[in-house]
C-alpha cells in the first residue's frame, strides 16, 4: 500500500460507552460483519506496522479475547484509569519497545469507515513535509462537539481546541480533529511528559502535547480528508444504525461496479468479509455474512440469509437460510429450505421446499425435493429423496449416520432408520421404516400389508356424509356404474368431496 513502514500503530479503545447502555464492551458492537475494534485492526495492518498496540480498558478481558482471536499478534496494553486520550496513548506506549524512534500512528476503536488508504495517505504526508506531528482533519457542516483546528502559517497546525474549551470565534471554525494522528516517537514522548489537567475536562488531552511540539518549534501538519464519514464514531446505538447503513451502502456500491447485479440495495446487507464474482444477483432481502463467497452466475434471494456458505457457479438459493454449507456449480437450494453446519450439496444437485439438512454430503445430481430432514447422511450421486422422508439419526443419546447409494430411490414418507445402509440402485417402497440394510438392486418394504374392511363405515360411521356417500358409490357399482348416483336426502347432486371428505 505504500513503501513507508510506521514503527507503531496504537488504537484507542479503553473506553467505557456509556451511552451504549450495553453489558457488551462498545467497541465490541459489530458492523459490517466485523466489531467495532476489528475495523480498526484490520485498517492498521494492512500498514504492515512492525508494532500494532490496542488500549483496552472497560471490559478488557472480553477485549482481549475477541482481538486474539482476531489478530494473535495484536499487542494490548491496559488503561487502568480513563483520565483522556493523553493518558491512553501513554498506555499504549508501555507496549512498544522504548528504543524505537520512527511514527507512531493514534487511531480509534470506534471509528469503523476509516480505510487503510487513507492512514496511508496520512502517513505520506507526515514523511512529506517531516512534520513531527500530522493530524487528520475533515471539514463538517456542524462541527459542534468536535475539537477544531487553529491555523497555522503555510498550512500547518497551531494547535487544537476542544470544543468545550473554545471560543465563540474558535467555535465558528468547520476544521475539525478526527482524532488520528502520526507522532514523530521522541516528540510524542516529550509531550506525554509535560501535559497537564488543566481544562475544562480535567483530563489529559492529547491534542495538548501538539501546542507543546509547536512551541518547541517543531512543525505541525494537517490532512484534511475529503470524506469526513471515515472520521465519524459511534458513541450510542443511533450512531451504530447510522454508520453500518453507511458502511453498507458503500460495501454494495463497490461491488456493483465490480459487476455485481443488486436488485434493491435498500434491503441488501453484506458484510465486508463476504466475497462475490463478478455477474453475481443479489434479490431483494438478502443477507450475506461471514465468510461467504459466491461465484460466478449464482442468484441469491429473495429473502435469503447466509453465514459462511460457498456457493458455486450458476447456482441458485431461493427463499434459505444456511450457515457452514457448501452449494455446488448449478445446484439448486429452496424455497423455504434450512442448511445446517457440514451441508454439502453437488453440482447440480437440488435441496427443496421445506428440507432441512445437516451434516448431509449430497452428491452431484441428487435430489431432496420436499419436506425431508436429511440429518447425518451421505447420499450418492443422482439419487432422489422422497417427499416427507426422515433420517432418523438420533435414538435419544447418540448421533447416527445414514448412506444411501448411487441413483437409489427412497419413496415418500419413509423413514431411514440410522444407521441405514441403502445400496446403489436400491428402492424403499413409499411409507416404508427401514432399519436393515438394503442391497444393491433391492426393493425395501418396510410397512404393514393393506388390509380392507367390508361395511365398517355403514357400521362405524352410521348416517354420516361419508356413510351416505359410500352407499350412494355401492348402489352404482351394483348398477354396473352406468346408472346416475341417486340424490341424497340433502340435495339431487352432492357436491365433489375434498381430501378429508368434506363437501368441496
């Protein structure tokens, strides 16, 4: 990204976020797919600094469990007391080695759009003028709130004022502090030493030890960004809102231009991790996080969310929600289907309506059409489910696996009880519960004979609609199926019965 490698990076997030009302730690909040911190990390290291120190303080050990695992070679070091961002950066110091004499970048924890390419634009124009201190500014419509920046002789810096601290006049001034600087070490560490509490605050400003490299005649530059949402923090959750609608907004924008289709970008949400090729359709209602990556020709949605999926060329999930699955090139998933964690399905395969998978490898052209739990099961390539099938794979304590064959047949409404071992070219006779295994060719039929009752309705079901109607059907036959159906007592010409014999 540049050729300029910063001694140190220290990332401020010690702070309480009060305003959050949350047991969660706020920097911790996430957006984007990443917490609040994690952007930060990732813009730092893309730096490549050779020392890269997060300050925490509120909630640190869930802090610091989150950055290991985020980034192993993260440094922390811990702000015992919150008394300003003087004393926070003099935290992080504590964690850098004491012989070091290049830049120290100052950074946010709560500043989640800043991007790596602007720290780098930053950090060269530090190196361009040799300034001891360059700090990051941006021009705002309303900079109430904000420390502003006093102006100096040929564009430098002569000094900051916060905005409790400012004067009417000073208030006026729309340069604002973003709060990221680069710090020549030595100056950084002779300023530490000499702040004071003396202000409005009572807190150890960082912004003062620029007054104090300035009146040591050291020069104090400034970039203004064009772009004042990189510099923008989250202090309560309206601010998250507003800053992951942002973030967003500018995620779905690059990858529209890299040659994603997204239909409607209002209720489209992808987070920064995901990957997605170019000829990509995103449907509306879709959300895609994590580690998910899409390749080319897939369409995703309507109201389709996924975590961590692989999806394959040309394939198609409608109507889902998976999360640790692989889909293949041209396979097919939904509507209204559910992906379990170590769901595989092949190229070209089909994962229905209403089915439920979960560790299931379902190879190239199989099928699971419809309303099917497929549960710890490997099914071979080009076999078809039946409608309404279950592999029970759990008796209660233990977990169970399933295999069916190569091109095998399992008719509707059956159960495989696991471990059930069906073979290539095998066939489970509809409604049948298998528990031994089935060869290679077979036929199963696991399920009782059909047995028929003469007269029960007449004599179970005396004077009802259906006992009337079975009457009404034996006089026909004994007619030989010519003669009209007499009328019943209700009417000449009974209405067609439905499904569960009630009049249609």
């Amino acid at each position: 990204m540049t050729s300029h490698r910063p001694a140190a990076v220290i990332v401020m997030a010690a702070g309480q976020g009060t305003r959050m009302k949350s047991a969660t730690p706020k920097v911790l909040h996430e957006i984007g797919g990443r917490s609040l911190v994690g952007h930060a990390v990732v813009t730092a290291r893309a730096l490549s600094p050779a020392h890269l120190v997060v300050v925490v303080g509120t909630g640190r050990e869930l802090v610091e469990q989150h950055l290991a695992e985020l980034d192993p070679d993260v440094r922390t070091a811990v702000q015992e007391q919150q008394l300003g961002t003087g004393d926070a950066v003099r935290a992080g110091l504590t964690a850098v080695p004491d012989d070091f004499d290049g830049s120290v970048i100052v950074t946010s924890g709560d500043v989640p759009l800043l991007q790596s390419e602007t720290l780098a634009e930053l950090v060269a124009e530090h190196d361009k003028h040799g300034n001891a201190i360059t700090v990051l500014t941006a021009r705002v419509p309303d900079p109430t709130g904000y420390g502003r920046i006093l102006p100096g002789p040929d564009g430098t810096v002569a000094g900051i004022v916060e905005h409790k601290d400012a004067t009417a006049e000073q208030r006026q001034i729309d340069e604002i502090n973003a709060g990221i600087y680069v710090f020549d070490a030595a100056t950084l560490r002779a300023g530490l030493a000499r702040i004071t509490t003396d202000n409005a605050q009572g807190e150890l400003y960082l912004t003062d030890v620029l007054a104090i490299a300035k009146g040591d005649g050291k020069r104090v530059g400034a970039f203004v960004t064009e772009d004042a949402m990189q510099t923008e923090g989250v202090n309560d959750r309206v601010q998250l809102a507003t800053l992951r609608a942002e973030l967003n907004r500018r995620t779905l924008a690059a990858l529209m231009r890299s040659g994603v289709t997204v239909v409607d970008p209002n209720t489209t949400w992808v987070d920064q991790t995901v990957e997605l090729a170019p000829d990509v359709t995103l449907l509306p209602n879709t959300q895609l996080h994590g580690a998910t990556k899409v390749a080319t020709g897939a369409t995703i949605g309507p109201d389709t969310t996924l975590t961590d999926l692989e999806v394959g060329e040309g394939a198609t999930i409608i109507r889902c929600h998976g999360q640790g699955a692989v889909v293949g090139a041209g396979a097919s998933v939904g509507p209204f289907a559910y992906l379990r964690p170590g769901t595989t399905l092949g190229a070209k395969g089909k994962i229905g309506t209403f089915v439920e998978t979960k560790n299931a490898a379902i190879a190239d052209g199989a099928k699971v059409p419809h309303l099917t739990y497929a549960g710890d099961a490997t099914i071979g390539a080009g076999a078809n489910i039946g409608a309404g099938t279950i592999f029970a794979n759990y008796d209660g304590v233990n977990k169970f696996h399933s295999t069916v064959g190569r091109y095998a047949f399992v008719g509707s409404n059956s159960v495989l009880v696991a471990p059930a071992d069906i073979a290539d070219g095998a066939y489970i006779a509809a409604g049948s519960a298998v528990d031994q295994p089935v060869g290679p060719g077979e036929i199963a039929v696991a399920r009782g004979r059909q047995r028929n009752i003469k007269g029960w309705v007449a004599r179970k079901r005396a004077g009802t609609k259906t006992a009337k109607a079975a009457e009404a059907a034996l006089a026909a036959q004994a007619e030989g199926g010519t003669a009209a159906v007499e009328g019943t007592p209700e009417q000449a010409d009974p209405a067609p019965l439905s499904d569960t014999g009630e009049k249609a």
